[in-house]
C-alpha cells in the first residue's frame, strides 16, 4: 500500500485558504528564534470545528497541532527549565 504524499504549504497559503478557521497540521518546517519555535510549512490535515477545538488538541499526534489562522505568523512560545543548562 502506498502512502498519500502530503501537500507541503506555506503558513500564509493555509491562512489564505482557510480564513478565521481552527485547522489541525503536521508541522514539516520550523525554525528557532530564542524561545520561539516559528513554523514556516505545514501540511493540512483537517479544518476543526470551535466546538471541538480542545479534544482535538490535547488528542493531537506528536508534530501536529491546533492552530487559528488569524494568527498572522504561526509560533509556539518553548519553555526551558531553568534548572537545565
């Protein structure tokens, strides 16, 4: 059985598609900027109902996530343990 190839695009392209909306992605490409992780390409898995928001995200997969595309650039906030050095 082949696997589905998945469509590599850009945060702005899934913003454009899918305006104002909750979408669940897997994130394909990120980079580091301190204690920001910024997602430049995702793949779209779904759009995601408000109501159904808080399940989807705490059941997403590693490496997927629960975003709104209102958010102008797509970025998770790491936290360090301060203990870690």
């Amino acid at each position: 059985m082949k696997l589905k190839e998945v469509e590599r695009m850009k945060w702005q392209e899934v913003r454009e598609m899918f305006p104002d909306q909750l979408v669940l992605v897997s994130i394909l490409n990120y980079y580091e900027e301190g204690n920001k992780k910024i997602v430049d390409e995702v793949a779209l898995i779904r759009t995601i109902s408000e109501e159904d928001a808080n399940k989807e995200f705490f059941q997403a997969k590693p490496g997927n996530l629960v975003y709104h595309t209102s958010n102008r650039d797509f970025v998770i906030h790491l936290r360090r343990d301060p203990l870690m050095t």
